[in-house]
C-alpha cells in the first residue's frame, strides 16, 4: 500500500515532464545544469528503521559550469547549503537530501511539501550558491536571479516562539526566545544545562531564527547547532564530510535537509539547516528545533568525548 505521504508527491509530480526511474523521477536540466533525482527508497519493515516505511532521497549532480572547489571549501559552502548538504564524488559535485517517511506520520502535509520542495529547489537554488561564493559582484547577481522575497510579510507571532521554549524547558533543557528565534542547550559531557551557568560547560547551542534572509534563497527558517570549540579541528573539513555521510547511512531519524559545515569566522565545525519560506508555518520551529535536539543528542552519544571534543572515525 503506498503511504500518504508518498501518494501526495506521485499525484504533485504527475503533471510535469518527469522521467520516471526506478522507485522515482528524474529531471534532466537544460543548459548543461545538471540532473536531479527524486527516489522514495522503500525500508525493510524490520530493525532500527521498524516505523520508517521509505526514505525520500533528493540528489543533484551539477554537470558544469561551477568554480572547482576544493574539499575544505565545500565545507566552507555547507554553511550556505540548503536543501542538503554538497559533497565530491569522482571529481563531481554533488547534493543530497533526505527525509525519513514514517508509517505513523503525525505532519503529512510538511513531510510532502519538504519533500517537493527540496526535489524542486534544489538544484536551482544549489548552483546559484555554489555561484554567489566565488564573488559579492556573483552573489548579487545570483540573489537579483532568483528575486526571492528577503522577509515576510506577517512576522511569526512572539506567543508562538514563547511556547516553544517554554516546551523545551519543560523537557529539561535550558532554552529561552526573542521575538525573531528560539535557542537552547544540549548538554554534550556533565551536568550543567547551560553555558551562561559555567562558560566551560560542554553543550551545544541550537538556535532557530524565523524570517530571516539566506544570502541567495530568500526569507526562511535558518537552524543552527554550535558546538562547544575554541578552535577548529585539524581534521574539519573530513569530520564535516564524515558526519554528513553518516547521517544519510540512519533510517529511524530526523530530516537530512541541511548540513554539517565549516562556518566563519574561524572555520569551526557546525550544523545549520536553512527553509525557504514565503510566510509562517504553523509550528515549523518548534519541529525544527526538535530535529536539532535529536541530532545533537545523536552526536553526543556518537561522536563526542569529554573535554576532547569531536572525534569522528573516518574522519583523519
């Protein structure tokens, strides 16, 4: 029986010139762009994945005509990622997505339309910012191309950013709000929730900011994950490259639509995840920023060591 979730994005694309392929669709862009694929990759009903049905994977491969970067500078373009994050493969790059399908599914609607979206924009949006870091003149010209609006119209109501760290707090963990984000603590090693209690505190600040402008893809939802580090790893980049494939090797897990990357000023490891919007989504930050909680508890109980910091196998 096909899911919901997934009947929705069959009977969205069924309207448009698609290639199908198998277990989904494929687009051929013209100029030489590139090619996406859209795939709902079925899961064995039994393990860890139990109550994932299918894992939407979202890819591009760019053809031509973009800069050659190297790989500390993908890293560096991780940080402006959005619909998945950007890697090498043969020489190529490339950009992958996911989005795990559950059969209890509790936001239908959103798990279809983050999927379309990233099916849609991806490529389009992914060139353009692999583009507007080659230059501020580049950058201009690939924000004027996409004309995208750089704020809402309608602010989020402040009640709403309100009760989402009210709710984080009721779980534990420190968070607090402005009338533009949400923020809060993960503890990575001790007891102390928060760093403003003991700056040498090992936790992770996670930040939703909502109606904020992407240097490319207009106004969104840009999440964040900072991790407690003075200075960056020797390794960065690979243990940037390596949490990012990890993530797309889980099942049972939150969304793959943003990246781990390398962010100014000091190219210290981090995760951000931007959503272009044109307006306010009834409880996306506060989903949002549970999809951070999970993942920075999955990398504390992975990847982290008290008072070593990140230490990622693979990655040296």
């Amino acid at each position: 029986m096909t899911h919901e979730v997934e009947q929705r994005i069959h009977d969205a694309l069924a309207r448009h010139p698609l290639e199908r392929i198998e277990h989904g669709y494929r687009l051929v862009h013209p100029q030489g762009a590139g090619i996406s694929t859209l795939r709902l990759l079925p899961v064995n009903g039994t393990g860890q994945g139990a109550q994932v049905v299918s894992i939407a994977e979202i890819a591009a491969e760019y053809d031509s005509g973009l800069p050659s970067f190297h790989p500390v500078g993908v890293q560096r373009l991780n940080s402006w990622a959005v619909h998945g994050a950007y890697h090498l493969s043969g020489g190529r790059m490339r950009q992958t997505a996911q989005f795990s399908i559950y059969a209890n599914e509790p936001a239908v609607h959103l798990a279809a339309q983050s999927i379309l979206n990233a099916f849609g924009g991806q490529l389009p949006l992914g060139r353009s910012i692999a583009l507007a870091m080659t230059s501020a003149a580049v950058l201009k010209q690939q924000r004027a191309h996409h004309a995208l609006p750089p704020q809402w119209q309608t602010p989020l109501d402040e009640e709403s950013l309100n009760a989402a760290s009210a709710m984080l707090r009721q779980r534990g963990l420190a968070a607090s709000n402005s009338s533009t984000s949400v923020w809060a603590e993960v503890p990575l090693s001790g007891d102390c929730p928060s760093r403003s209690i003991d700056p040498q505190a090992e936790t992770a600040l996670l930040q939703v900011n909502v109606g904020v402008p992407h240097p490319v893809a207009g106004a969104g939802y840009l999440a964040t994950i900072s991790l407690p580090l003075t200075q960056p790893p020797a390794d960065a980049a690979e243990i940037c490259a390596r949490l990012n494939a990890l993530e797309l090797q889980e099942v049972d897990f939150v969304p793959r639509l943003g990246a781990w990357g390398m962010h100014v000023p000091n190219d210290l490891p981090g995760y951000s995840c931007f959503i272009p919007t044109a307006e306010s989504v009834g409880g996306l930050h506060a989903a949002i920023m549970w999809w951070c909680v999970r993942r920075a508890a999955w990398l504390r109980d992975r990847f982290w060591k008290a008072r070593a910091g990140l230490h990622v196998d693979g990655a040296a």
